[in-house]
C-alpha cells in the first residue's frame, strides 16, 4: 500500500525518537512491499521559534492531506514560562482538537525484565497489560473557565455531553471485545454531576455490547487498586482529567516513561501518534533516549490509521525480542549496568524484525 505520514518530531529528544521510528516503519515498508512516505513539519517550541505560533497553518495542511501523524514531544526550559501567551503544548491541544481526536489509547505493559525498575513488588506485575481509553477533547480542559477574573477566583468546568459521552464509550467497548472483554469506567459519580452523566451514558452504551463485563470504579480508589492489583485491570476509560492523571500514575508499572506509546484518534481511520513522554531537556542530544514509546507508537499506527495487523504485530514484537535480548539504553538499563545508544537499540529492533 501506499501511505503518506506526518512527521511532527517537536522539541528535544522528540527529534531522536521519531528519527529512529522513520527508519523502522521504512524498513517494515520494504519488507512488506509498503511504499510510506514522511513529510515532517513544524510543532511546539521550535515551530514557535521558527513561525510565532506553536501550530502553524502550513502544519495543518500537510496532516490534513496525510493517512496518520508521528509525533515527538513539544515543549522544553526555552519555552517554559506558564505565562506566556503562545506556549508548546498549545499546539498538542490544538491539533487534537482539530482532527477531532476524542479518544486516546495508552497501552501500558509491564515487562517481567524491567520490573526492578518499577517501585513495585515483581509479583504484582505479572501479567498487567491494560489499555487505557482516555477522554481527549472534553471535560474540565476544554470547558468554560475564567482565567483570573478579578484575581481572587477562577474556575475550570468539567462539561460533558451524551454524545462526547458515548464516542468514546463504544471506543472501550469496541477494544474491550478484541481483548478481554472487561471493561473499567473511571469516574467521580458520588461527587461529580458530569460523572454521573458519564456513568448513566457507559451503562446505556453497554447495552450494545452484552459480551463485555463492565465495571465502575470511582477514581479515587482506582488510583489504589492501580498499584495493589493492577493485574486486576483490562481496559480501562476515563474522562480527559482523571485519564491524564491514572496513565501517568500507570505509567510506573512498565518501568520507564520511555517505553510507553499511544494513540489518539477519531471517527475515521486518521489518528495521531505518539510516544508518552515529554521533550527530555536533561538527555536530548545525547543518544539517551530510549526509543520504545516511539515505536510502539508507529505500530499503533500501522494497527490503527493503515490496518495493518500484521506489520503492527511484527514491530511489537520485534521490540520485545530486543528487550528479552538484553538490549538496554540508559533508562532501563541495571543500575550501574552498561546500556546502549538510541540508535543502537534501533538496529536491534530491526535486526529482530
Ligand atoms: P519528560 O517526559 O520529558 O521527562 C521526564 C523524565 O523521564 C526525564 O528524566 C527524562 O529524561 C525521562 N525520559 C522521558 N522520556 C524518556 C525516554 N524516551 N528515554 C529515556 N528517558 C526518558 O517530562 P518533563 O521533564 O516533565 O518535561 C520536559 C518537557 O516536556 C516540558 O517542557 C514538558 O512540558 C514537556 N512535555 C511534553 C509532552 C508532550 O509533548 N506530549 C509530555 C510531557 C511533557
């Protein structure tokens, strides 16, 4: 097939990661007979350099005319001021917001190699591979707020509709069925009048899926049981807030920020993919990197926006034969264990494939 990809490698180890993802899915192109091409383009602090803006439109239109995005990471000390009008992360939220990618899949696996790395006891990590579904375009991050008003009050309002609800319930219970068909919805229900709308809408959706199991935690006790059992999770949706905060408090399971990808994506087959981390300011430019999260990411790409199954399935693993191999960058590394460079990683991956 043929597939044109967005290229968006962003600020600072961003620019690695997806470097090393470009020359992944070109050699998957070769072997399978694929003809991808990469047409990168600007985003975040360098795009604010380079345009004035953290989004330029010209960004805009070279996506809108591609199959799917491979994004780095935005953001980094340069750029860091909370008060400055035009700030990296406000083209993330913006591009999202535009190709109307509502639904944001974040795999978190704990690799039975990587456990020593975690702050967890090994035997709860057995077995833990959830997907997260999280809210991405609603709730409290996009509602209406007052930034400062008279200076002694703001506010920021989780509003949420039936519909913005329900797209992404079928999302989970969609995934839920090609998995295990158990399915977790986070929310704040004894609390919250938008989670008890949320709550109301999962268990109306659910009537069209009758082979899932599904459950209802509150967030709070979620945030527990993601570290008593977490074994105990399979897919899991949460509105845009609480999911920002239970996938990163997942993320520890997998032993590094660096390992984790995820997806965000729509109605159609277009999404937006990228690693979980941020830009790194403390290791770019030094070959640290750890390129995981970047792949994985390219793989939900090829599974999600191309459909291509098989091709996903392979760098997966692939990914995990270098891992069971040995192959080691900094952050996954022994402590005091020698480790290997971004790109050398690269090459084990693709030697595996
Ligand atoms: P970060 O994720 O960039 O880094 C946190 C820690 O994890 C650092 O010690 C870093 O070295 C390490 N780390 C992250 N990714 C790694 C990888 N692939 N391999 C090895 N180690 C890795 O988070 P931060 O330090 O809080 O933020 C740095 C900048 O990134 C900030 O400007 C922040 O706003 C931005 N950020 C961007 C995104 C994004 O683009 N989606 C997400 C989070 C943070």
């Amino acid at each position: 097939m043929k597939a044109t990809i967005t290229v968006l490698p962003g600020d600072g180890i961003g620019v690695e990661v997806t470097n090393q993802a470009m020359h992944v899915l070109s050699r998957i192109g070769t072997q399978y007979g694929h003809d991808f091409t990469f047409h990168e383009a600007l985003i975040g602090g360098i795009a604010i350099d380079k345009t004035g803006t953290s989004l330029p439109d010209e960004t805009l239109t070279i996506a809108e005319q591609s199959d799917a995005i491979l994004l780095g990471a935005v953001g980094g000390p340069k750029w860091s001021d909370p008060t400055a009008p035009v700030r990296p992360e406000q083209g993330l939220l913006k591009i999202r917001k535009h190709f109307e990618l509502f639904a944001n899949l974040r795999p978190v696996k704990a690799y039975p190699a990587l456990a020593q790395h975690t702050p967890l006891r090994a035997e709860l990590l057995e077995n833990v591979d959830i997907l997260f579904v999280r809210e991405l375009t609603g709730g409290a991050y996009f509602g209406p707020r007052q930034e400062q008003g008279d200076g002694d009050s703001a506010y920021d309002t989780m509003l949420y509709s039936v519909p913005e609800v329900a797209r992404v319930a079928h999302v989970a219970f969609r995934a839920a069925q090609g998995r295990s068909k158990k399915l977790t919805s986070v929310d704040k229900a004894n609390v919250l009048a938008s989670m008890r709308l949320w709550r109301r809408t999962v268990g109306e959706v659910h009537e069209d899926y009758g082979d899932v199991a599904l459950d209802h935690v509150l967030v709070d006790a979620c945030t527990m049981y993601l570290m008593t059992r977490p074994a105990s999770f399979d897919v899991v949706l949460a509105e845009n807030m609480f999911g920002d905060i239970i996938t990163d408090e997942a993320s520890v399971l997998a032993g590094s920020l660096g390992m984790l990808p995820s997806a965000s994506i729509g109605a159609e087959k277009f999404g937006l993919y990228e690693p979980v981390h941020g830009s790194a300011p403390d290791i770019a430019g030094q070959g640290k990197a750890n390129p995981t999260g970047t792949l994985l990411s390219a793989a939900m790409l090829l599974r999600y926006s191309l459909g291509l199954e098989e091709e996903a399935m392979a760098l997966e693993q692939a990914v995990e034969a270098a891992l069971v191999s040995g192959a080691r960058t900094a952050d996954i590394a022994p402590r005091g264990g020698s480790y290997i460079s971004t790109e050398e990683f690269t090459q084990t991956v693709i030697g595996a494939l």
